[in-house]
C-alpha cells in the first residue's frame, strides 16, 4: 500500500506542478501496471517459507516441494540444509526460519525446551537406517566388525555434534563392541553426505551413513543395513518455529509432509513413514 500511495502522489505531482495532463492516459495505465506489480511483490513476499532441513532430505524435497505447489501456486519454499546439529545452534543462535526438519529428536527436544518452536506443531514424519558403506571395489567388509580389519585403514563417521546420524552410527559402534578398537582410525564428515564423499573419493576404506543417502551414490557399495536394535531409534521430526513470520502458511505446510502423497514420495526416497511402535 506504501508502494500504492508514492506512485498516485507522485503522478499528482506531475499533473499539477508539471503540467502535463496530455500525459494523464499513460500515466493512469503505468499507475494501475506499478500497483498491480508492487502488490504481487508484497504477496510473494509474504509466501515465502524459509525451511531448515537435515541434508539427507536435499533429494526428496524438490518433489515434496513440486506437489506441494501445485495447490499452493503462490507460494515459495527456500531450504537451508545441513546437518540437524549445526541446523539447530543456527536457530538457537536467531537464524531465521519459518520451518526446522530434523533428523534427530535430541535436537528438536533442546529448541523445544528453549521455547523456540511453536506449540503444538511438533510432528514425527519418518524413519531412516544407517547403512555400513564401502568403496566399489573393496572386498575386505562384510559386516560391521569387520571394520576392525587391518585392511580397513580410514573409517568415515559425522561428527555426532554436528548431525544425527554420527550419534547413531556411534552408539552402535559400542553396542558392538569396536568402537575404541577402530577410534584411531575415524576421520568425521560434517554430515552423511560428506562421510559418502570421503568413501567415494577413497579418502576412506569404509563408512557409516543414512541408507537414504547411500543408495542415492553410485559411487559407494552399501555393505549391509546396521541392525536397529543397536542404536536409538531414527525419528525425523518437523516444527513450526517461534520467530516464522508465517506459521498459518507454516502449518499448512507441515500438514501436507503428512499426506498421503508426500508419504508416498518418501516412501520412494527410501525412507520409512513414521508409526507408533
């Protein structure tokens, strides 16, 4: 409206002060053009949803979002994905965003003691599995002890402070046993997706990541599925945030991650939907 009334008042000013009402048509023309511009300005602006996201969901949200904004036409959704530890101390810390997906509950349950999410919007969405991964051509892995193996050198891990899955990949390090066998062997990847890129690049022998992850490389040889019994179970949990400047489009939002349509999406990413045990 600010926009609106700059425009009228400076056309006023041209017909009156300059005298130049033969001009009055084609002003009247780019008056109603500019407001019609600056209004649509204004209403994208305020549909934009700002989502941090943990990486392992950077393959599946394009589609998530391509459905999504075929009943939401005006709406525009940007992504700051990482991993959900260092997603979580950027909002901690006032970064903006409308939407925080992440993959452990650790780190939703310390914004949410923080007062930082918005009451009542906290949904658990999926699953997912941590995949023992190898180079293409190893031949020395077959299970996870055998990461003990003297033919295994470098072991790729996230770092647990930085992103869920390095948490879940060492607790079933313990449940097996290994884990100060192998310590000296552990080079850390911020997230899931750095650990693929050292296997890949032969920066390590081996490594421990999301099974959503590894099977979308064609570079890295999944090894075998971790067992679950032997680390928290994954959960990946959605909010709306206390700062968005949005939450009814928020909400709306994270209504649809739960729809059949979006499951089913997931579904194909290789992820599991979420159900009470």
């Amino acid at each position: 409206m600010k926009l609106l009334y700059l425009i009228i008042h400076f056309n006023y000013y041209l017909i009156k002060k300059m005298n130049i009402k033969p001009l009055l048509p084609l002003i009247c023309c780019l008056t109603i053009i500019c407001s019609l511009f600056g209004c649509n300005l204004i209403k994208t602006k305020n549909n934009i949803l700002e989502i941090s996201a943990g990486i392992s969901l950077i393959d599946v949200m394009p589609e998530i979002e391509s459905d999504y904004l075929k009943q939401k036409q005006n709406v525009t959704l940007s992504y700051n994905f990482a991993g959900a530890g260092t997603l979580a101390k950027q909002i901690e810390e006032g970064g903006a965003a409308d939407i925080f997906i992440s993959a452990g509950s650790k780190e939703m349950d310390n914004l949410q003691d923080k007062n930082l999410i918005t009451e009542n919007t906290r949904t658990n969405i999926l699953r997912n599995k941590i995949a023992l991964i190898a180079t293409k051509d190893s031949s020395a892995i077959f299970e996870i002890k055998d990461l003990v193996s003297n033919k295994v050198n470098k072991i790729a891990l996230s770092d647990p402070e930085k992103a869920p899955d390095g948490r879940y990949s060492r607790e079933s390090l313990i449940h097996f046993g290994i884990l100060d066998r192998i310590k000296n062997k552990v080079i850390f990847g911020k997230d899931p997706r750095e650990v693929i890129n050292l296997v890949a690049n032969k920066k390590a022998d081996a490594g421990l990541a999301y099974v959503t992850d590894a099977i979308q490389s064609e570079k890295v040889r999944v090894v075998s599925v971790v067992p679950e019994n032997s680390h928290s179970p994954i959960v990946y949990c959605v909010a709306v945030l206390q700062r968005s400047k949005n939450v009814a489009l928020a909400k709306d939002f994270v209504k649809f991650l739960t729809s059949d349509r979006a499951k089913a999406i997931f579904v194909n990413y290789g992820f599991t939907i979420f159900s009470v045990e």
